[in-house]
C-alpha cells in the first residue's frame, strides 16, 4: 500500500548581531512592527473607550472619531470601485457559474456598536495613507494588525464570561496594551521575501540581501520568514515546506498499540500474542523535574541577574 504523508514544515535559523550589515535594516523593522501595532491598539482603544463611557470626548478620541468621520466616504468610494470590477469580473463567466457579489459599506462607529473591525482600520489606514501602516509591507502590516485583533477578540471573550462568572476572575479582564519595548517580532510572507539561487534571501524595501547558503537550503518551498528581537540580536527565522517522500507499508495484519502516560511512560500490547509490556516513567519523570528546576533557576539569572 502506498501512503503520501503531508508536507513536513522545517525551521532553519540565523543569528544576527550586532556589526552585521543588515543589523540596522532589521532593527528598523522591528521597530517599525511595534509602532504598526501600538497604532492600530491606539484607534481600537480610542473609539472603544470613547464610545463607551458617558464622559466628554478626551482630545484624542476626538481626534481618531474626526479622522474616521473625514475618511468614511473615501472608504466606501474604494469599496464600490472594488465591488464593481468584482460584479463585471462575474459577468464574463457563464450564467451557470455567475455568484451572487455583495457590497458592504463601511458606518461610522456609534454608541451602539462602539467598535472597529480588522477590515474597517485596515480600509481607514489605506484612505488615510498612515505613516506606520505605510512603513512596512503591506501583508506585515496586515499580518500584525490580525494578531492584535485576535487578542482584542480574547478580550472580549472574557469580559462576556467574567459578566457571567465574575468569581472565575481576580478582577475585571483588561484591553489589551501597548507593548512597551521599543521593538516586536516581524513576520514576512514569501510574497515579500524571496531566496535567490537557493543562496540568497532577498527582503522587501532594501538591496541588502541575507546568505543563507550555510544553512543547506537545497529544496522545498519558503513559506514565511520571521524576525525576531532577542538579547540585542535578531533571529531570522526561515519556515520551509518540505513535501514528504511516499512510504511503502506492507500489510501483514501484525499491530501495535502504545498508549503513552506519566507514571507509566508506555503500555505496549500487540495481536500477535506476545505478552504486554508497561515501561515505567519514573526515571524520566525524575530527569524531567530536574530540567525544569535547573531551567527555572538559570531563567530567573537571566533575568535578574546573579548576586555577588
């Protein structure tokens, strides 16, 4: 019998330190990464908190409902010409095939519905061509305005539970914050960057170019790149989609059942007959306290450091 196993994702890394020529080109992006998300919380948080009190407008949620107001209609100018080039795209296709094409407009935030969705800030930084929206790729930016979504969403979510069970909770859950370091981690698409002669990665807005021919990159397609900040230095992290080989399984009818556990490590019983075997976990269970412990005790050197 032949079985074709899905692709296989592999991770290939490269330190990038300080003296390194694209040491600055890096840094920038990740700088630029938290400055994108920082925004995009700012508009969130300015409209939720505005809306959702019965203070006076403060300045700056004033200022973010101002800019919305001025940019609503340059929005939905956008979302029409797209709706009509979509409409005239569906009518070249045969009356059968033809699907029914929605415009959604955008409406500005109210009292009722004191929120601004993934699709509605991403369609506001367009129209207002924002400076942090602007300074990345697009897909980054994108890319970091969705996880920030995704934690607002998780907000929600426990505000909705905490109304429901507040002795769940020490107390009622928060918006998400801005991030206070000067830097966050980046993520590209393989649309944004792009390995040259299986030697080269090649990354959007710079001629500079990383050498990653000592990695041993020899096949398999680029999936994403990510870029992350650690100890002053940056990681470049290469995720590679390696198609898996064709597995010949013969079939004999002989099987085995493991059933792995803590206490006991493994049971093992098979239908040939032979007898059961448990292996015990306590060794493994002791090795593994003594990772954790050593590893707790360097973790928290590195943070605060070691007393002389």
């Amino acid at each position: 019998m032949t079985k074709e196993n899905p692709s296989n994702y592999k991770t290939l890394q490269i330190w990038i330190k300080k003296g390194h020529r694209m040491y600055s080109y890096f840094q920038e992006c990740c700088h630029n990464a938290k400055n994108m998300y920082n925004t995009t919380n700012f508009y969130i948080r300015q409209v939720y908190t505005g809306l959702t009190q019965e203070k006076e407008l403060q300045p700056l949620q004033k200022e973010v409902l101002d800019n919305i107001h001025k940019n609503i209609g340059k929005m939905n100018d956008t979302q029409l010409l797209a709706y009509q080039k979509k409409l005239e795209k569906e009518k070249l296709k045969p009356k059968e095939e033809q699907k029914e094409i929605t415009c959604n407009l955008f409406s500005e935030p109210n009292f009722e519905k004191p929120y601004v969705d993934y699709n509605f800030l991403d369609a506001l930084f367009k129209a207002m061509i924002q400076n942090d929206y602007r300074a990345l790729p697009t897909q980054c930016s994108q890319s970091i305005m969705k996880g920030l979504f995704q934690n607002w969403k998780s907000f929600f979510a426990s505000l909705k539970d905490y109304k429901k069970n507040p002795n769940k909770y020490a107390g009622m859950p928060r918006i998400p914050k801005y991030i206070r370091s000067s830097e966050k981690e980046i993520l590209y698409t393989n649309q944004d960057c792009i390995i040259k002669n299986g030697r080269f990665l090649k990354f959007p807005k710079t001629k500079l170019q990383l050498n990653i021919g000592k990695l041993g990159f020899t096949e398999g397609k680029l999936k994403q790149v990510r870029v992350i900040p650690k100890y002053n230095e940056y990681v470049v992290e290469l995720v590679i989609d390696v198609p898996s080989e064709e597995q010949i399984i013969e079939e004999n009818a002989r099987y085995m059942s493991i059933d792995l556990g803590i206490d006991n490590l493994a049971t093992i019983v098979t239908n040939t007959g032979m007898k059961p075997v448990l292996v015990k976990g306590k060794h493994v269970k002791s090795i593994n306290q003594y990772y954790n412990k050593m590893k707790s005790h360097f973790t928290s050197i590195l943070r605060n450091g070691k007393q002389t």
